[in-house]
C-alpha cells in the first residue's frame, strides 16, 4: 500500500535557515523560499525545537509576507523534544508526549507558521515513557479539528511504530539514512515503511562524506570519481540518486539553505543508477563486498 501523503520528491529542510545556522532575513527566506518553488521544491521540513524554538515564527513571518500561497506548499513539524534553552524552562533534556503537550506544541507550531494546517506532524524522537492512549487521544483531535492532515514519527524503530499503532495510525517516518549511515536498510526500518505503506524520509541524506576525511569517505570519494562522468552529476546529486534508489521512495530532507545546492539536489531525482554502480557505492561505504 503506498502512502497517500504527497511531499515533493526532495524537501527542504529549515533547521540551519535560522540561528542554528545562516541566520537568514526574512527577505532572505522569502527569496530562498520562492526558489525552492521554481526548482520544484515545495515541501518545508520544520520542528518546534530548531533555532531555540525560533525558527518557525522566523520562516512564518517570511511566509505571511510572501506572495506564495499555502495551496502551493507543504510544511511539516515535530514536537516532543524539551530542550534546554532560554526559551524553555527545562532542567534536564527530556520528551513530553502528555496530549495536552502535544495538541499545544502543534497550535503552538500552527501560530508561528502562519498556517491553519500541517501537512504532516511528527513526533521528533521515542521517549522511554511513550504511552500510545494519550498520543492517539492528542492526534485524533488534532485530525479531526483539521489542525494536522496527517501523523507520522521520526527516529522511530519498527517495534515502537507498532506499540503506537496499538492506538492510532502511523503514515510516516523521518529518519537518518544516507550512504555513510545505512543501517535503517538493514535493521527493518525502510522494510517496515514498504510493508505498511509509511512514508519514508531521511534526514542528513548526504551523511558524512562532505564532513569527514577518513578511509571510508576516500573510498567513497574513489567510487564517486568515475560516476560523475558517466551521469553527468555531481557527488551530492549521485549520493542522493542513490538514496532515491531504494524501493521505500525515500524522500531526502536536504538541510542545505545554499539556493544552487537546492536546484542542483532536484535533479537528483532524474538521475536513474545502474544496478552495479549502486552496490559499488554500497561497498565502497562499507569497505567491503555484500555477504
């Protein structure tokens, strides 16, 4: 069964759009917005934690005085995680799943977006408490208010989407997948969002190589070489065809706010990799042949 959530192929993710990152103005937001548009990006990936719980208001004032109309995009969110930070009056890094919480993190969220709806709320992280009642309680208000269209988690395992299922539906899953960080396609993860028709989104899509210099990235690097001719990409459109290769239908949550980055990671989605070439690269990150 496949998902009926529709997200543009690649999504733009906002974490470093604000604080945490580049800081940019709202003019700045609104430009980099306009072009995710132009080059066919249309979804925003948020949380309510990202720039000390600032992005959000951020990037909804940049909306609200935008020309774009909410018709034309998709905004997702998460909520869960209490971070320490002057905007919060946490002691201790935790997760609050209470339905109270949750219903009040999404209106919290829907306010500082400038939007009436989400296309898609997660929970940001498994908390050891998770009690599936109360979410199910939170969400089905939130469903049935019209407040979220749909519900999905990120960073969940297989056995913790279960446990919820117990109580309420899980459409999605956002999680941490790339060449360098491949593990999700071993451990049931990707197998559980093909099996139940979950989409499936990865964070960090371009994993370590442009951060690391070790034996791993060299030889992935080695790999990459002879690749870029061959499809007329470059290494970061090639790591993400490779990711998009995979029968989940991963769409990758680009982190970048670098706007020729953003039109260069669309054309990705175009790129259709040899079989051979595909476990070449898999090999090449593992440092190894498959068993």
């Amino acid at each position: 069964m496949k998902s009926a959530i529709k997200l543009s192929r690649i999504i733009a993710g906002t974490m470093t759009w604000g604080s945490w990152g580049k800081r940019l103005s709202k003019s700045e937001m609104i430009s980099l917005m306009n072009h995710c548009l132009e080059t066919g990006i249309t979804t925003f990936d948020h949380a309510d934690i990202y720039g000390g719980y600032g992005n959000e208001e951020e990037f909804g004032n940049a909306l609200a005085e935008s020309a774009i109309s909410r018709k034309e995009i998709q905004l997702v969110s998460k909520c869960g995680i209490q971070y320490i930070c002057e905007a919060r009056d946490n002691k201790v890094k935790h997760y609050n799943y209470s339905s109270d919480y949750i219903i009040w993190s999404a209106e919290r969220s829907l306010e500082k977006l400038c939007t009436e709806y989400l296309d898609l709320f997660l929970l940001h992280r498994p908390s050891p408490l998770l009690d599936p009642e109360p979410i199910a309680k939170a969400i089905d208000h939130l469903l049935s208010s019209g407040k979220i269209r749909s519900f999905g988690v990120s960073n969940f395992t297989p056995s913790q989407i279960a446990m919820l299922e117990t109580a309420i539906p899980v459409q999605a899953n956002q999680v941490e997948c790339s060449l360098t960080a491949e593990g999700v396609m071993y451990d049931g993860t990707l197998d559980d969002c093909i099996a139940n028709g979950r989409l499936s989104m990865a964070w960090s899509p371009l994993g370590s190589y442009f951060r690391e210099d070790n034996e791993r990235t060299k030889r992935i690097k080695e790999a990459l070489t002879p690749m870029k001719e061959k499809y007329n990409a470059s290494e970061d459109q090639l790591i993400l065809a490779w990711l998009m290769t995979h029968p989940a239908g991963i769409h990758p949550v680009v982190g970048t706010s670098n706007a020729s980055r953003l039109a260069d990671s669309i054309k990705a989605a175009e790129l259709n990799l040899e079989l051979e070439d595909w476990f070449i690269l898999l090999q090449a990150s593992q440092g190894h042949e498959v068993p």
